[in-house]
C-alpha cells in the first residue's frame, strides 16, 4: 500500500477533495453535538433575553417579544449594580489573588521536590478539587458555622467565637472557593514550570542572578502563555460558582454575597422572569468575554 503524503496532501498543503470530505464527515457528530448543545442554548439566551418570558401567568403562554425592556430594567436596578460589584469583588479574591496566586506559588515550592513529597502534596491539595462543591459548601458551613469547628478552637484557647458567615461572608465564601479550586491551578502551574528548561536557570544563577531575578526575567516569560490560559480558566470556573454561594450563604446577609448567578437564580425561579433572568446570564457571558480578551490584551499574548 502507498502511504505516500502526496496522496492525501496537495502541494501548498491543503487536504485533497476526497480527504477533505471525508474529514468532514468523521467531524459531522461532533460539530451537530456543538451547535445543540453548545451554540443552541447561547442563541436561546440571546433570543429569550429580548423576551417576557416567564414561568407563570400569561407570560408563561404568550411570549412577546419586548426588544430591550429588560435591560433597561436591569441597569435601572440597585440589586443588579450590587450583584455587579460582589462578582467583581468575588471573582479578584477568589480567582486573581487566590487560584492563581496560590496555585502558582504551591507548584513553584513543588518544582524539583522528590516524587513522594509531590505524590503527597498533591493528593492532600487535590482532595478539596475533586470533592464535589455542595459537600465543600457543607463542610465549610461546620467549619465556620457559630457553633463550627473554627468557633470551637477558638473557645479552646481563650479566644470569643465569630458569627464567620455573617461578619465576614464574603471572606468565607472567596475562602471555600479558594480552598476548592486552588488545585487545578496548581497542577496546571505544575506541568507548566516541569518543561522550564533547568539549563537556563542554573546559567543565570551561575551569572550571579537572584532567585527573584531567575522567576521574573526567566521562568514568568517561558510560562506567560499558561497564566494567560489559566487565569481565563479559572475567572470562567468563578463567574459561574453558584452552589458554593447559595449553600453557604443564599447570597446573603442581605446583598453581601449576592453575586450575578445568585441575583439570576432569584430573577428567573424565585420571581419566575425567566425573560429577566436569561438577560442576566447574557451579561455575565459578556463579563467573561470581556475579561478574557483583556488578560489576552494585558499579558500581549498571540491567540
């Protein structure tokens, strides 16, 4: 049999028409798999999102088609600035200073241990990824609760107990989310700092320069791609929490934790605006659009 490329591939590289429509075929499953459950429910919320639609009463029935009402009501509305500014404040906490800070700086203490000691690191830190968010939100709700675990030490060693969940709800819900997701950054981090060539390294550490020196000018430029990557990730991953939120705090006290998923989630089943709702979740697709091009724009990364 002739395996020659030439059979296959025309000179300026491009498939040959019978190759090329066979690729196209063996791709058709997995491009109509897309476009119903991916492509479909975006265009859905972009249409509905221009609708009355609700859950109940008439609207339920009679779908009109109200052009840009629910945005105006939206920008109109004190929760929805709120919400807005709980997700940002959420998602710099949780996803900026803590995945991927933290997740950074446990792979780089990680890089160049012995294999057993990262075998062991990484189960411990990877328990809280893989266990899923509504037990993460349970367990975190014993730990602070009045009567939790932290309050309990705390009255061990002297020390008045803190009502966590209402003084300080935002901090307890950036710290589930943090102690939750920090693994996947971490390995990511991790296959990322492996492939750093280690000659250049111990070049520039034989030239006289820093550790400090070495990160910046050397391992941060190698690994820029992977950050961009992993930050989009990861802000992604924290613009949709809403289990963690709505378990451990039901986006209260009051408007503390409410962020945009929470303040959809009570729009469209809470008040039954699904028209309202789905305009929400237009506008969090929007934010995550929007930061992803600007960490793309910030760190001059080629896409």
């Amino acid at each position: 049999m002739n395996m020659n490329a030439s059979n296959y591939v025309t000179k300026e590289g491009r498939l040959k028409r019978p190759q090329a429509l066979r690729s196209i075929v063996f791709l058709l499953p997995s491009w109509l798999l897309l476009l119903l459950f991916f492509v479909g429910p975006i265009l859905l919320t972009v249409f509905f999102s221009f609708t009355n639609l609700a859950l109940t009463g008439t609207q339920a029935q009679n779908i009109d088609f109200v052009g840009f009402q629910n945005f105006a009501a939206m920008f109109d509305d004190a929760n929805f600035r709120i919400s807005v500014l709980k997700t940002i404040v959420f998602l710099f906490l949780s996803a900026i200073i803590g995945q991927q800070v933290l997740g950074f700086l446990l792979a780089l203490l990680m890089k160049g241990r012995k294999q057993s000691f990262r075998r062991i690191i990484g189960i411990i830190i990877i328990a809280g990824w893989v266990t899923p968010e509504i037990v993460v939100a349970f367990c975190w709700v014993a730990f602070l609760n009045d009567s939790g675990t932290l309050n309990m030490i705390l009255n061990a060693i002297g020390l008045s107990a803190v009502t966590w969940l209402y003084t300080f709800p935002m901090i307890s819900v950036c710290i589930a989310n943090i102690w939750h997701g920090t693994a996947f950054s971490m390995m990511v981090f991790q296959a990322s700092l492996d492939d750093v060539p280690t000659e250049l390294e111990e070049a520039a550490r034989i030239d006289g320069a820093s550790k400090i020196k070495v990160l910046t000018k050397i391992v941060l430029p190698i690994v820029k791609g992977t950050i961009v990557t992993n930050m989009i990730l990861v802000t992604l991953q924290t613009l949709g929490v809403f289990t963690l939120i709505y378990t451990m705090t039901g986006g209260g006290p009051g408007t503390s934790t409410q962020t945009l998923p929470i303040f959809m989630y009570n729009q469209a089943f809470v008040n039954y605006q699904l028209g309202y709702g789905t305009a929400i979740s237009l506008v969090l697709l929007v934010i995550g659009i929007i930061a992803s091009l600007f960490y793309i724009r910030s760190m001059k990364v080629q896409i």
